[in-house]
C-alpha cells in the first residue's frame, strides 16, 4: 500500500510515545464524559462560585493543546507575549471558558477531537521527543527557559488533567453525574 492511502494502517506506537499519548487520550476521555448528555445550555451553566463550566473548559483545553502543539512546530512565537496582551486579546482569552450565544455542545466537542487528532498525529511522527523551543514572555515562565516537545505534552497532560476534573465538580453539582464512583 502507498504511504497516502487512508487504508495504510497508523504506525503501533511502543514505549514512551505510546505512554504519553495513552494518558493524554485516558484524560481526554475524562474531560469528555463530563459532557454527556448536556445540553448546549447546560454545558454553558456556572454550578460553582467558579466562572468556569464544562463547556467552557472543553474550549479552554482544546486552545491551550492547539496553542502549545503549534509551540512543539512553531516555537514560542505562536504563543504572543503575555506582556504585549491587550484588553482585546484578555477579553479572547475570558471567552474560551465559557459557552458563548450560538456555540454548541457538538461543536465544541468536534473541534476537541479534530485538536486531538492533530496532536496525536505531530507525536507519533515528530522524530524527536527532545526539540526544544524557549518559552514565550509570560510571568509564569523562568526566563532563558526551553521546553522540549516531551515536556509540552506532558504540560499538555497536566492541564487536560486539571480541568477534568473541574468538569467532574461542575457536572456533579449540576445534576449529580460524576466521572468515577
């Protein structure tokens, strides 16, 4: 078969690669069941003190895995200068966590799967896990700072991770629903 045809199967992972990717994926699958069942309006409801609610959070992460995936190709230009921000680019950032008037549950969730096929596609074929880029100008980053591809993902896992389960308090304060348990 040629390597252009849909039919050539993935290349099987093994090790490291696999690893990541498995926990990324576990965690994903995390984040998004919280989503089940929700209708656009619920997925944009605040159940907690939080400004945050799920369908915001799907968006949240689905931005930052694009952005820092862009970073792993790009390096840290993609991501602007924290700095330089402007009310405008703030206001942006405010609205990936939550569901603005027209978006949708089913939307949101497409582009989380088509954000995550990228990624998982950028790592199984990146030829190393070590590239590195410095991080971008922000007050959370040590300055003269590089970042590997293995450490963004693993940033990547970390954030994915955190909201999870944010969404699963969201969730379980609106209707009960929980993750586990």
């Amino acid at each position: 078969m040629e390597p252009n045809n849909p039919a050539t199967p993935a290349p099987v992972l093994t090790g490291e690669r696999a690893d990541l990717l498995e926990t990324l994926a576990k965690h994903r699958g995390f984040l998004r069941f919280t989503a089940n069942g929700l209708t656009d309006e619920q997925a944009g409801l605040r159940t907690t003190a939080s400004e945050l609610c799920v369908g915001g959070l799907i968006k949240h992460v689905t931005s930052v895995e694009r952005n820092w995936v862009s970073f792993i190709v790009d390096g840290p230009s993609v991501m602007g200068d924290f700095h330089n921000m402007t009310e405008e680019d703030f206001a942006r950032r405010a609205d990936e966590f939550r569901m603005l008037p027209g978006e949708t549950l089913a939307e949101v969730l497409e582009n989380y799967a088509e954000v995550a096929r990228r990624t998982d596609e950028l790592i199984a074929s990146l030829p190393d896990l070590d590239a590195a880029h410095p991080l971008p100008s922000a007050p959370w980053f040590e300055p003269g700072r590089t970042w590997s591809a293995r450490r963004v993902l693993l940033h990547v896992i970390a954030e994915t991770s955190q909201h999870a389960g944010h969404a699963d308090i969201i969730r379980e304060s609106l209707d009960g629903a929980k993750t586990m348990g």
